[in-house]
C-alpha cells in the first residue's frame, strides 16, 4: 500500500473512467494509479495536518483487477497521455498445460482435479524458457491445478523473475489476509487470477473413462463427435459451445480489459477452454474449430494491437530473433532485460 503526500499544489488530479488517475502540471501528465486501484482520500490526524498535507492510500479496488507496475516496461515511458495511447498494445500469450496424470493415462478428464505427470512438468519449464523473454504482468489460470502448476513452474524460468502470487479473493476475509504491505514488494510480484470459468469443458459421464474404450464402445465417430464437433455435448457434459459462453465471456469480460490497458497477459488454461478462446480470437468457424488441436505445454503468442488480436505463433526459443521483431514493445523489454542482467 503506497501513501503519497501532496506538499504544495503544483497540478491537479484527475480521473480517467478507463485508464486510472492522473497527475496533471504544466504539461506533465502521470498516471499515478494504474486501472483496478482506487485512492481513498483522508487526513493526517484529526483532520488537515498542520502542513497542510493531505493523504492519499492507494489501494486495491478488486484483485480480480489487480495491476502491478513493472519498471523494466515504464520508466522511459514518459507517462504522457501519448505514450499511454501508445502503449495500447499488449503480448497474449496462452499455454494449455503440461502433461497431466490422466492424459498419459488415455483418460477422458474436463473439471476433475488431476495434476501434472513428470513429463508435464518438463514441458511447462521448456514452454516458460521459450516465453522467457515476453513480458508478463498478469497471469490468468483455471481452477484446477493442472493449469496452476504449468503457469508456476513457466514463470520459474523468466527472466524477469517477478514472483507469480494467487489472488484470493473468495471472501473479505482471504483478500484481507493475503493483501501485500510492501509497494517494492508489489511491484516484483505478477498477481495470479484463478477463474472457473477457465476450466476444461466439463465432460459429464466421459470423465475417468478410457479414451480409447469409450470409442470401441459407442463408436469412433460419435466420440470423435463428441470430442471435437461444436455443438454436440458428450453424454451430461458440455458441447464446445457451452463451454465458450462461459470461457469467452470471462474472456471478454475480465481478460480483455487488462490487454486494452497494455498489460501484458498469459493465460494458462485447457485444451477446449483454449479451443474456445482461440476460435473467438482468429475468428474460426464452427467447422474450422473442429481441426483445430492444441498440444499440452507450447506456448502460443498473439498481439493485442488496436482493439485487434495478431497471431503470432509458438515462440520457439527464447532467443528467436523473429519474436522480437514482432513489435517495438517486444523488443525493447527483451533489450533491457539484457541491460539489466549483464
Ligand atoms: O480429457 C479431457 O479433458 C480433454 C483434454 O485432455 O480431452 P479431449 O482430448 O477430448 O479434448
């Protein structure tokens, strides 16, 4: 929690609906708190200090908006409102997780709770070496921990080294008792949003039955049906459509903001969730999504940039010249990571 005390009038406060609260002087603008935090007004002791000072506490509005500020991406900044237009561009970066217990088990799994194999936890660290270098300063998981451990160990191998820290926010209580004292703190931390809404498609009687039984058993192609078709539900379970109204509305909803602010978001989900996401953002057809698989542990990347979603493709290493070349953002953060740790 961060308390800045005003000494003399040099500028003006004002609030901004969508981009937070500024700092006007002269023909200074700085954005003093980031969207999602709010500045609770109050007075030195009983009322005005005898200097006069008022104080301000800058404080979380709600987690699930929560914003860290990174210094590698914003010194240079400036904080005009120019650069705060520019800086309207963002990475997105989404990785369905490693390989879980039950996937090398040939095991129908949506919202059952199975964690990762050995092997999955080697392709969550090769898929944060390859995304080592991007920036990340919000992390959005599913509920279940397979997706939670992929984003953990990922984010054990960037650069940056910022802490991933979970959000609770199930009540006032855990907000409360989890909430941070230290702004420097903070400010080495990438605040973790777990949301159901994420989750794998729920696969009703499928789930705990053998992949390839469950086909010998009703048929190749009525579960290849249920599988991958788009509007047909295995047996009390949700069709792709079904998970998408609730997948990409929390999206749009909760993921998109954060992007249109310039934060740069990774989002560690499911095969179908993802499936869901991805149709929306390359705008796939209900027969185009069909095809569309997604293999456990690789890193995707897209470009968030005026209001439109540029697929960029599985960064390959962290050092692939082309990632870099992507935008200007991109390559100045990975610049100055270099700065900053030679
Ligand atoms: O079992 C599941 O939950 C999913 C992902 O592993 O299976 P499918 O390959 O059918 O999407």
């Amino acid at each position: 929690m961060a308390n800045a005390m005003l000494h003399q009038t040099v500028g003006t406060l004002q609030l901004h609906g969508s981009s937070g609260i500024h700092f006007q002087g002269g023909n200074n603008s700085v954005r003093l708190v980031p969207k999602g935090f709010k500045v609770e007004v109050g007075f030195c002791k009983r009322g005005i200090c005898s200097s006069g000072e008022k104080k301000f506490s800058i404080i979380q509005a709600s987690a699930s908006q929560t914003s860290v500020f990174d210094p590698v991406l914003s010194p240079s900044n400036n904080g005009t409102h120019e650069s705060l237009k520019k800086s309207n561009e963002a990475a997105l970066i989404l990785i369905r997780h490693g390989e879980s217990l039950w996937n090398e088990k040939n095991l129908f799994t949506g919202c059952v709770d199975v964690p990762l194999t050995k092997k999955g936890v080697e392709e969550a660290i090769e898929a944060g070496k390859r995304i080592s270098n991007i920036p990340v300063d919000m992390i959005f998981t599913s509920a279940l921990i397979r997706a939670q451990m992929t984003a953990m160990l990922a984010m054990t191998q960037h650069r940056r080294k910022k802490v991933p820290i979970i959000m609770h926010n199930e009540n006032e209580q855990a907000r409360v008792w989890s909430q941070i004292h230290s702004e420097d703190t903070i400010k080495q931390s990438i605040p973790v949003i777990a949301a159901w809404q994420l989750n794998e498609r729920m696969y009703g009687e499928l789930q705990g039955l053998n992949k390839q039984e469950t086909a010998d058993r009703f048929g190749k192609e009525k579960v290849h049906e249920w599988r991958r078709s788009y509007d047909i539900p295995p047996p009390n379970g949700e069709s792709l459509e079904m998970c998408a109204e609730r997948a990409v509305a929390y999206f749009k909803d909760e993921i998109e903001p954060q992007l249109l602010s310039g934060k740069n978001v990774m989002i560690a989900a499911h095969g179908n969730s993802l499936r869901s996401i991805i149709m929306y953002l390359d705008k796939l057809t209900s027969q185009e999504v069909i095809s569309l698989e997604l293999s456990t542990g690789i890193p995707m990347l897209y470009i968030f940039k005026e209001g439109k979603f540029i697929r960029r493709g599985s960064p390959i290493a962290p050092t692939e010249a082309g990632v870099y070349a992507y935008t200007r953002k991109l390559a100045r953060y990975r610049q100055k990571l270099d700065e900053m740790l030679h």
